[in-house]
C-alpha cells in the first residue's frame, strides 16, 4: 500500500479542513446578507405602500370636502361674513384674522397657516336645496323668540332648518340660528320660531344674540342640522383628525381618519386682479354682458390671507369672495422604520419635503413651501422614514356664481 493511499484513509487534513470552514462562512455570509438585502427591500416596499395607501386615503377626504366647499354660501353678503355660531356639541369656527382682529368667518375655506408645521383647514357647506334661499327681514329683531320673514309660508324653509342671519350693513357679525317652524297662529304665518333645547344646538345663548333692523337683514337658509357641512381638519402626532358638525361624536374633539400623516399644506388661489365693477358672473350682470365678466380667476397662491378685493382690508368678506380654488398638499410617511448603519445616521430621506413647487395654471408663480415631517414625541429620527407627498388643485364650487 502506498503513502498516498495511506494518506486518504486517514480523512482530511487540518488545512483542507480550515478552508471548508472558512468556504462554509463566505457562503452563510453571503446568503445572511442576501437575506437581510431583501428583508430590507420588502420594508421599503411595504412601507411605500404604507404611505400611498395613507396618503391616498387623507387627499381622497380632504379634495372631498373642498370639491363641495361653498354650497350656500357664495351670496356676497354671507361669504367670509364674521359669524356668531355656537354648537351645544362644542364645534367651533375655525378664526382667522381681519387686519389683526380676531374674527371667526364663515366661509367656503378657511386656512390656518402654521409655517411648516401641519396647517389647519376648515371646509364648510349647506345642504338646503335651494343653495341660497335668501328671505328679507320684516321687523327688528331684538332676541325675540321669532323672527319676522318678508314672506309667509315660504317654500323650502322646514322645521330644523339652520339659518344665517345676515346683514347689509357691516356693523355687526351674521349669526348662526335654527328655525323650529313656522308660527301656526293665524296671521303669524311668516314668523319663523327660535326654540331652545337640545334638539336645536345651534340656536345662541341669550348672551350671544344680536340685535338686526329690518329691510336691511336677510335669512339665508342652509338646510337640515344633521347635514350642516362644517369640516375642519389637522394632524396630531402623525393622525389626520377630523371635527365636523355632521359626525356625532367628532364635533369638539374630533375622530381619526388616517394614521402616519405628517402634514397636511393648504393655499388659497385669489382671484386678485383689479378690474373696474368686477363681476366674476361669466353670464354678466343678467341683463347684458359686462367686460370683466371673464368668470374667475386664480391669479395668486396665498398661504395667508390677503387683500384681494384691494379694498384696504386684509381678511374683509370680499376677499373670501375672492377664493376661486384651494391648493391642498398632503404628506404620508411610511409605518417601517429603516435602520442606519451601525455608528451612522438615517439616510431614508435626507432633507425636508417641498410642496407646491409646480407654477401651475400656466402663469401663475408658484410659492414653494417646505415642510417640518417630525412628529413630536417620536424618538425616531425623521430621516429613517420614506415620505409620500400628495398635491391637487380644488375649484371652489360657484365661487363665481353670485345671486
């Protein structure tokens, strides 16, 4: 017998045995890598899915509310009007600011702009069928139990029905009310009666109640309270909240609609062109065709509110008449959070999301805003999530269309 046959008899060598070690580990190396590469991979992906889902989610509700923002309320005397409301439920207007003056309007959309942090946004609407059913006041009104309409009977007013009580005269705010029907006394037929109880929330405390003059006071009606269109929307630690009249139990509080929302960004698209007796009315002024009757415009992205009727006022009602569309931006992260190298940071997502960069209509400068994605109290760095930003353009519906 041989050495060499001796030698194989023997099994393997100490050096052919260390290199299949060392061969085993390469390859349990390579395929714990290979492992971990795809584990990765899936995260990202299942997380990109995450925030399209949630993003799609949050723009689908709030383009919504806009596409239905205004409904009853694009009468020139009661759009962006300083409203007393109040709600037995604890909704509340959304404030804003007349030259620096607190004031609470009530318009198609109110935006409460929060630099780069989350902004909040109120979108309200009617229900009445007759979109502005407006009725003239025939008597003072001095918190009465009623209020005198300049029609008896009138069609389309029902028992329930919320009101805006407004003024032609701007020396005081409209007012929020609701009818509990029409007097039955004989010959009392155009005195809408005001009761209290839980049953008409919206009726004022008498604390709150202004006094109207006739003939200068009209009654705007917006249709059944359980259909009374009043949305406001934020983001609370990465949660879309919604309170809204029309949702029990979301009136003061509010209710989530989407998780790992991180900001919601909103503009107002003014129509701010100063034109001689502007008139939005595509059809003129009824009777003929006027120059300016070129239908509204959006000529300037505004995060804020501005002076856009050139009226000296910033924040007047005719400014809010001035709102011909809503930018709205959402921004969605993903649920995974991704890991950094050991001793690195998070390299996910590296600077800040813009939104609003695109100059769109053509011709319109865009106004660029960046926005803060960290969550208060996430002791995860934002940079280990992916975001997903979300942009559309709403018209105001009939803006301009004004009876």
């Amino acid at each position: 017998m041989n050495t060499a046959t001796i030698r194989r008899r023997g099994g393997f060598s100490l050096v052919e045995l260390m290199v299949s070690v060392v061969i085993g580990l390469l390859a349990l190396l390579f395929a714990t890598r290979l492992v971990i590469s795809g584990e990765a991979n899936k995260d990202a992906a299942v997380g990109g899915s995450d925030s399209m889902q949630n993003g799609m989610l949050a723009m689908f509700s709030l383009s919504g509310d806009a596409s239905t923002a205004g409904w009853g309320l694009n009468d020139r005397t009661v759009a962006g009007c300083n409203t007393t409301f109040s709600d037995q439920r604890g909704y509340q207007l959304l404030g804003a600011k007349q030259d620096g003056v607190d004031i609470t309007p009530l318009a198609a959309v109110v935006i409460q702009s929060n630099g780069t942090a989350p902004d909040v946004i109120s979108f309200n609407s009617g229900s009445a069928n007759a979109g502005v059913g407006s009725i003239g006041m025939n008597a003072d009104y001095g918190g009465e139990s009623y209020v005198v309409s300049a029609i008896r009977s009138p069609y389309g007013y029902n028992p329930g029905d919320v009101l805006v009580v407004a003024p032609q005269t701007p020396d005081r705010p409209c007012t929020i009310m609701q009818m509990a029907g029409l007097n039955p006394a004989v010959g009392h037929d155009a005195e809408f009666l005001l009761a209290g109880g839980a049953q008409y929330r919206y009726n004022p405390a008498a604390s709150m109640v202004q006094g109207y003059a006739k003939n200068v006071t009209f009654m705007y009606n917006l249709g059944q309270p359980d259909r009374l269109h009043f949305h406001t929307w934020s983001v609370q630690n990465g949660i879309l909240m919604l309170r809204a009249t029309d949702l029990a139990g979301a009136e003061q509080s509010g209710t989530s609609v989407a998780d790992n929302i991180v900001s919601i960004k909103a503009q107002y698209g003014f129509d701010n062109r100063a034109l001689p007796n502007y008139d939005p009315n595509p059809a003129g002024n009824g009777t003929q065709m006027v120059a300016t009757s070129t239908g509204m415009q959006t000529t300037v992205w505004s995060a804020t509110m501005m002076d856009a009727d050139n009226d000296g006022v910033n924040g007047g009602p005719g400014d809010y008449q001035r709102i011909a569309a809503v930018r709205i931006a959402v921004v969605a992260r993903s649920k995974t959070v991704e890991k950094p190298r050991p001793g690195a940071d998070c390299t996910a997502t590296t600077a800040m999301p813009t939104v609003f960069s695109n100059a769109v209509p053509n011709g319109v400068t865009a106004v660029p805003m960046t926005v803060d994605v960290a969550v208060a109290g996430d002791p995860v760095s934002w940079k280990c999530y992916r975001y997903r930003v979300f942009e559309t353009i709403v018209p105001i519906l009939n803006a301009q269309y004004r009876p």
